[in-house]
C-alpha cells in the first residue's frame, strides 16, 4: 500500500483510519509518540489525530493483550445468550478482568456491541476476527490455546467459520445477476432516462427512513460542486441486523453495480465503500471483486469503452462506532474525524463528502437499483404496497429455530415471519433494532412497510421466558456507550435513562423513577442533535406503553427511593482498605 501521506483527505494515500488500525496492530495500542508521528504524516493537529484514537472503541491507547477478546454484548450475539456466561467463563479461565489486560500481556478481555453474528447465537471477536462460542467447553479449549501461545493460524479454523443462513429468497436474493448488465442498461439508455427508471420504480432507501431513491440521486445530480460522491453505507451497527454481510459476501458484484450506475447518473469519479469494522473480515474478499470488476473494464477508467465515464471505488474500514451509521457521521469519518454527527440542514446531496455533493445509500439500496436497471421498474413494482414497493431482507434473531436472512416483499405481516422462523412463543417483537419498534402479540397482524413498521433490517424475537425488563436495560446501555458524547441530552440523558432502568431492575425503583423515565425519554427524543439520538428512547417507550407490567411488578412501596445505593459506592474504598466487616458497610 501506497504510504505517502496527505493532508488532503480526497488524496489516494492511505486513509488516517488504517494507519492507526496498522499501529494498534503492530504496538497493541496507539501511544502517544504514535499520534504525534500520525499528526506529522498527515499535516494534522495532534488534538485531532488523539480525539480520533479517543472515539472509536476499536483503538485504545492502554495496551491490549496479543490475543484481544471482546464479546458481544447484544441480546442475539451476546455472551449471556442461551443461559451461559461466556464473559465470566472467560475471567475465571483467564485470570484477567473485564476491560483489563493480562499483567503478562498475553491476553485482554473486553465487550463490545453486537458484532453482527446475531443468526449464530453467542459470538466473539479475536485480534478482531469474529468467533462463534457454543458451551463451557470451547471456552476452556480457547483459555488452553491462548496460554500456550498457539498462533490464531493453528486454531480449529471450524471456529471462525461464518455460515450465511439463507432461510427465505425474494425478489432479489433470487435473481441471478450477470455482472456488467446493468452497467450496459444504464449506458444503453442515458443517464436522464436510467434515473426516471429509478424515480418510476418508486424504490426507497432500504436504511430505515425511506427517503426516495430517485430523488435523492437528482438532488445530488442537480447540485453545484467541483466533484460528487458516491458512499455506500456498509456499517450496519444496528444490534440485531446482519443481512449486509450476506450481501457483501455473495452479491457484491451488484452492490457495485448500483454504486456505479448511480455514478453514471450524478456524475461522480469517485466512491467508498464505508465497511463496519465488525466486518473488517470481509475486506480481502471485497477488494478481490473490485480488482476483477477493474480488469473486467467495469470500474476504473472508460467504463465498458464510454470516453467519458470514469469510476473507482474505495473501501475505508471504519473501527467501532455505532453513530457512523448515520450518513452525515460516516462522512466525518471518511474525512479522518471523529464520527459526530452534522447539522443538517445542508444535507449530504448538496454538502457531503469534502463539502461536496455526496449520495449515501446502504448496501441493499444499490443492490436494488442494479436489479432495477436490468429489469425495468414494472417489475420492481410487482411486489410490495402502494407506499412501499418491492421487497425487504431482514435479519431475524433470538428465540426462534430458524434465525436467518428473509427476503419478504413489503406488506408482509410480523406473524408470517414469526411462523415461517418458527417462533412458537413469542411474547415480543423488536423491528429496527433497538433504535426501533417493540411490539406485543396484540400487534402481530402489523406490517413490515413504510407505512406501517419501517426497519432498516432487525428483526429480534423474544420468546414468552425472555425478561424485558433486562432487554430494556441492555438496550439502554448500549445506547449509553454508543452516544458520541455531542449533545447533552444524548450524552447525559441515555446515561440517566440507564440508571434508572437499572434502578428499578435492582428493586430500588419506585413510581417516581417512571415519571421521571418517561421524562426523560421525551427530552432525548425532542432535543438530540442526531437522528440516532432521536430515537435511543423508542424502546423504553414502547416497553412502558405495551408492557408496563414489566416495570412495575418490580417498583418498591416507598415513595421515594435514592437514586444511587451508597453503600455500593463505598465498594472500591472497601476494596482499598481491604475491609468487609459490618463496621464498613452503611446500614
């Protein structure tokens, strides 16, 4: 790789976040003599070079042990999934604390969000590669292997095998795409009559917020700027979504199609691929079809012989940050900032990548256009509703035998997918993830649809001996951790939503603290700076809506509680002091 180094972020050299990635990888952590060499090589400051290192979670400025573990914490492909506790199996196999580092060096145990392996059960990521866990006895088997030294190369490689489980095809997932086809199309009939194609097939963004397709291209096309952009959005960090990774891993080829065509149409020269750091796993084998894509004459210079058509797309890794989901926040980070979000107004289309104009589409977006250019819009639109036309492929999870990737056309109800992935006894449903819609039996006959229940893609069962409660928490924690710490009532407020959930869950809660949730959640919805903020409190909402008995049967009769036990406070005192006897304890 190329390693002259830019102050231009648009420059071909390698991208500040692989640099850093290339030093957490070779020194177990980024010091501060490397921040200071990463902010001369770049021309940057080196508070901006630290405040990099300091957002994403996958770079740490403490040392990491050779074998670094972080376990999923989602409630798919988490480490209490299934009655076990893989975290504490660990620590006790281990010796080695969470969020420590072994004091020999050799191992350090972490959590992290969900990873994306929710359609395996309990998951891992090892020296960031990801790892299914199935009982006690792998844990052991990995703590023996770990302690010997055993290079991850010489591990049962069955471990690291990722499965795609393809339970039901559709409009999409059946087709059999011929690379190139769609980029003829697309040249065959002109830029201004493939966009009408795309306006006619009434295909929206497959994200979640649904905005149209067609339209977001034009406005971009339209806008005044010396270059347009292309970004795909493949950082699907949504707990419960996986469907990205099957797609990147088997229908690549029109995902870049799509991003190509759209190129075609607004007149970009350039594009990303924004890949999650979860799935850093799959880079290898993505650069590999973009090399074939570039030999093929389908990328690169004069595509498929047009003078005037010039397209390449490259891939930035991001490096664990669940706010670079949201479009204007990738962009930061393809800029080699922190993944904060923007104000929006101007938006991406007039002001985006380099205060350009920039499209920002997710993985299933642009594989869908390509579709659309091969087959016309008539065809799109024989599937769906009249607000939501085609089709949508969800990544179903939890307490169902046949977890997996569904492909539905939209209208499709949550009691078709419950039967068809075997949930017998589902007593929830959470669509969209976290950031979603809970829902109750009462409304199974709902439908997967713009108009009615929008989701870019999870879809999480949680079967009749689940404890929502406990699935509220852990949403509210992951939402704590994932705040990009911007704005105060997203910040402070998912902090406070957290401890007050844990509050009530500890038996310390009274009415108050459901007053004061509710209270809560209102100003995180109305006053967040980000979308993402907007709705880190859907899921407290919609448990205190539906299943309020959840909450309350755990209430005490006081009322009024304290909102913090100062006795657990005294804790790390006691531990100091090494006492535990009546005397250091409040009563």
């Amino acid at each position: 790789m190329n390693q002259s180094i830019s102050n231009n972020p648009d420059s071909k050299s390698v991208h500040l976040l692989h640099r850093l990635y290339a030093l957490q990888q070779q020194h177990l952590c980024i010091s501060s003599e490397s921040m200071q060499q990463v902010a001369n090589e770049f021309c940057l400051p080196v508070s901006q070079v630290t405040a990099v290192v300091e957002f994403y979670t996958f770079f740490s400025r403490g040392p990491c042990g050779r074998y670094h573990l972080l376990l999923s914490n989602c409630t798919s492909c988490g480490y209490l999934v299934g009655g076990e506790n893989f975290l504490l199996q660990f620590t006790q196999a281990l010796d080695v604390s969470p969020g420590e580092t072994r004091s020999d060096g050799l191992v350090s145990l972490g959590e992290t969000s969900c990873i994306g392996m929710c359609d395996h059960g309990s998951a891992m990521l090892v020296n960031g590669m990801p790892l299914i866990l199935h009982n006690a006895d792998r844990v052991n088997h990995i703590a023996q292997l770990i302690n010997a030294k055993t290079s991850l190369a010489d591990w049962p490689a069955e471990w690291f095998q990722v499965h795609e489980s393809v339970n039901k095809k559709g409009l999409l997932l059946n087709q059999n795409f011929i690379p190139g086809l769609s980029l003829k199309n697309t040249l065959a009939q002109g830029a201004n009559e493939m966009l009408e194609t795309i306006l006619a097939s009434g295909l929206r963004g497959r994200g979640g917020a649904g905005f149209s397709t067609g339209q977001k291209w034009q406005f971009c096309r339209q806008a005044e700027g010396a270059g347009h952009y292309v970004v795909c959005n493949a950082d699907e960090g949504e707990p419960g979504t996986f469907k990205d990774r099957l797609l990147l891993r088997q229908h690549a080829e029109s995902m870049l199609e799509g991003m190509t065509l759209c190129a075609f149409i607004i007149g970009a020269e350039r594009g990303f691929i924004y890949l999650r750091g979860e799935y850093r796993f799959l880079l290898s084998d993505l650069q590999t079809v973009l090399a074939a894509y570039r030999r093929a004459g389908l990328l690169g210079q004069r595509i498929l012989g047009k003078e005037d058509f010039d397209f390449d797309i490259e891939i930035v890794v991001g490096a664990g940050a669940y706010i670079c989901g949201e479009e204007s926040a990738l962009i930061e980070s393809l800029e080699g900032k922190p993944g904060i979000p923007r104000i929006r107004p101007p938006f991406p289309v007039t002001h985006g990548y380099l205060n350009q104009p920039t499209v920002v589409n997710n993985v299933e977006t642009f594989v869908a256009a390509a579709h659309i250019a091969v087959h016309g819009s008539a065809w799109f639109k024989t599937m769906g509703t009249t607000q939501s036309a085609g089709s949508k492929i969800l990544s179903v999870s939890g307490d169902c035998e046949l977890p997996g990737v569904y492909e539905y056309p939209f209208g499709v109800s949550v009691q078709q997918v419950l039967q068809d992935c075997q949930a017998s006894d589902a007593q929830a449903v959470q669509i969209g993830g976290p950031a979603g819609v809970l829902i109750g039996k009462q409304d199974f006959d709902r439908q997967i649809a713009f108009e009615d229940l929008s989701t870019g893609g999870s879809f999480m069962v949680f079967g009749v001996h689940r404890d929502l409660l406990t699935i509220n928490r852990n949403f509210a924690s992951f939402f704590a951790h994932e705040s990009c710490g911007f704005c105060t009532p997203c910040r402070v407020g998912t902090q406070l939503l957290k401890n007050n959930l844990d509050k009530i869950a500890e038996g310390r809660g009274t009415r108050q603290d459901i007053v004061e949730i509710k209270r809560l959640s209102e100003l995180i919805q109305r006053y967040s700076h980000c979308g993402l903020g907007h709705t880190a409190a859907h899921h407290v909402i919609d448990g205190l809506q539906r299943f309020p008995q959840v909450f309350e049967e755990n209430l005490t009769q006081q009322s009024f509680m304290s909102p913090f036990d100062l006795d657990k406070t005294l804790e790390e005192a006691r531990q100091i002091t090494q006492r535990d006897d009546a005397a250091a304890h409040l009563k």
